[in-house]
C-alpha cells in the first residue's frame, strides 16, 4: 500500500515541476495518472471524473456526484485532496475550469478526446500534454514499487513454470491461451492484459495474439503473457518454447543469438548509461549474426502502473537511465513465413548494474509431447 506520504510526496512534486513550466494546473485523468498521483482507481468514462493539481493551491478531486462515494472511501481526503462533485444536470467542465487558477494547464494524455473538447468550450483553457511531466514523476520507481513489480514478475514467471502441462503437439493457441489467462489469475492478477501464443509462422508476428492454429511437433512457440496485480502494477514476461519434438535445424543457432543478444543488453543496464545503448547492445549482436533486418522493433518499454510506458529502449531516446527505472529488454528475432523467437524480463537500472526481476529459465527447452 502507497502510505499517505508518499502520495503527498508525488502531489507536492507535480505541484513543483507546473510551477517551473508556468502551468497553473494539471488535470489527471483515471488510469494510471490519477492512481499514481492519489490511489483513486476508477474507468475513464463519459461523466468526467479529474483530479486537479494546483501549481498554487490544494489539489481537488472532481467527480460525478454518483460515484462520490468511491471517492470518499478511496482516502484521498486523507493526503489533503478535496473533493468536489457535480450534479447530473450540471456542466462539469464549467466545475473544472473554474478550479484551474490560469488558463495554461496540462492535460492527461489518456484523457478522452471528448473531455478535452469539453474543456475547450467550458473556458479558454490553452492545453498542453502531461506526458512529460508524469514521466518525470513516475518513471524512476521507488523502493516499494520496485518490489510491486518483483512480486508481479514473480507470478507471471510462476505461469510460464506452468506451460509444460498446456503447450502440447495437437492443441490450439486459443485453448492453450485460455488455460494461462486462467493461471495469470490464480497467480494473484486481478486482470489479464495479454495472451500471445505464436507457434510456428505466428511466432514471427511479434503482435500476434492467439489463433486457431494447431501447434505441430516441433514448432518454436512464442508465449509473451502479462496482467496487472491488484496493487496496479504490471507484469510482462516472454519465453519462446519448442514444443514437442526437435526444431527446424536453424532455429536453435538463431535462439542462441537472441539469447546472447538478450543477456548483453540486460547486461549493459545502469544508471548514467542512455535508453538507446541499451538498444544497440542487443542490436550489435543480432546485426553481427545477420539477422539486423529481423528485429523490427525497438528493444523495450517502461513498466508500472501501465505495461507500456516511459521509458522507451530504442535508438533516438538519448534519456539518462536513473536508478530505479524498470523496463523491459525483449529482442526478438522473426523470420517471415517459418517462425519467431522473443526473451523478455523486466529489469531495474541501478546504480552500479542491473536487477533482473525475471526468473523463468531462459534456455531453449523442449516440452510437451
Ligand atoms: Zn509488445
Ligand atoms: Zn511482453
Ligand atoms: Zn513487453
């Protein structure tokens, strides 16, 4: 549980980082800005529900007078957030305006379109994002949060210890992926994000998700599963499997690339390093094996309160690695038409190195019959 404290730590900075770009307020929208900045967990939906964070000024929680209650008992009152609800026949951007103090605020970028021009009509508000700003707030995890994702990399490494009783010759993806998005919630997620089981030619469209295909003696299968625990933060683990049989003669070379690919750029994690190199350690050794073309996308992404969020692992991002920013290193390699292979874990910059939150093995194994 985030104490009191805390959450007024966070509120006390955001105030700080509007005041040094002339903002006069941040309007948080539900999701993982509003839960990051004061615990208030609820759907982003057609009434508006914002929290108000005032450059000068106590922050303000706004919410549909028929969800007051949730925000009364989320205990925002007690990191000194007032709230402030609005009736049905009310205009709530009118509400939210009137509250902001200046006309330069910053906006959640997950808010809806639909709020924003609300926002728009209600007053003369000159809205920029809050990507940024949140960034800098949440990218570099404190102790506890670290321990957050510990402990979801733990359960959803617990589901891939699992896989060898649902990956078998004969089965489709869907009812193998049917069987994990149960385990993702017996391992103590309150939801499951994602699914991808690409066996086979499906492996090599990294986005794949799950299909009728049946899974054949011998194919390479990628399995990337992930939910978000009940405290909010995420998990995201990926392992390519060969099930069943020995695989195309090729493929075990080309793991072994990825596999040192993988290790180097986990390897190559620190604070002071920048995002990118972290990229090009992974890049050099699949470009020096030949396989440069086959690696489409960027090497990772940040993980917390949202499986993908600052910072980004890919070159261009120039961003000095702090300690305490966890993201994933996840090369992957994929040869169109014949099959795919990806490794992923979660990581942790620390000052002197790394901590690796990812258990499951990581050396190719055969399993199912
Ligand atoms: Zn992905
Ligand atoms: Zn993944
Ligand atoms: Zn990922």
């Amino acid at each position: 549980m985030t104490s009191t404290a805390e959450f007024s730590r966070r509120l006390s900075r955001a105030a700080q980082l509007l005041r040094a770009s002339g903002r006069s307020a941040l309007i948080a929208s539900p999701g993982a800005d509003l839960r990051y900045l004061c615990g208030h967990d609820v759907h982003l939906t057609e009434r508006i529900t914002a929290l108000v964070v005032r450059a000068d000024g106590d922050p303000v929680l706004v919410t549909p007078t028929l969800e007051r209650p949730g925000a009364d008992g989320s205990g925002v009152t007690n990191i000194g957030i007032d709230i402030v609800a609005w009736d049905e026949a009310q205009d709530p951007y009118a509400v939210i305006t009137s509250l902001l103090g200046g006309s330069k605020v910053s906006v959640s970028d997950r808010m809806w379109a639909q709020h924003l021009f609300g926002l728009n009509e209600a007053g003369s508000v000159s809205a920029n994002s809050a990507a940024n700003l949140m960034a800098q707030l949440r990218m570099s995890k404190s102790a506890e949060e670290v321990e957050s994702l510990r402990a979801a990399a733990a359960a959803i490494d617990s589901v891939h210890a699992q896989l060898e009783q649902w990956l078998r010759v004969g089965r489709s993806e869907v009812s193998v992926a049917a069987d994990i998005s149960r385990a993702i919630i017996d391992a103590g997620h309150a939801t499951v994000d994602f699914v991808i089981v690409g066996s086979g030619p499906n492996g090599a469209s990294p986005h794949h998700d799950a299909s009728d295909r049946v899974i054949e003696a011998g194919d390479p299968v990628v399995v990337d599963i992930g939910g978000t625990m009940p405290d909010g933060y995420c998990s995201d683990s990926t392992r390519t499997y060969v099930v069943g049989g020995e695989p195309p003669s090729e493929f075990a070379a080309m793991y072994d690339v990825l596999r040192h690919a993988q290790q180097a750029a986990t390897s190559s994690v620190r604070a002071g390093v920048s995002a990118e190199s972290i990229d090009r350690a992974a890049r050099e050794v699949i470009t020096e094996a030949g396989y440069g073309e086959q690696f489409i996308h960027r090497t990772g992404h940040g993980i917390g309160l949202e499986s993908h969020e600052p910072p980004y692992i890919v070159e261009g991002n120039t961003l000095q690695l702090e300690a305490g920013m966890a993201f994933s290193v996840e090369p992957g390699i994929y040869l169109d038409g014949r099959y795919g292979a990806r490794i992923e874990d979660i990581v942790v910059a620390t000052e002197n190195g790394v901590d690796n939150l990812g258990v499951a093995p990581r050396e190719l194994r055969v399993i199912g019959g």
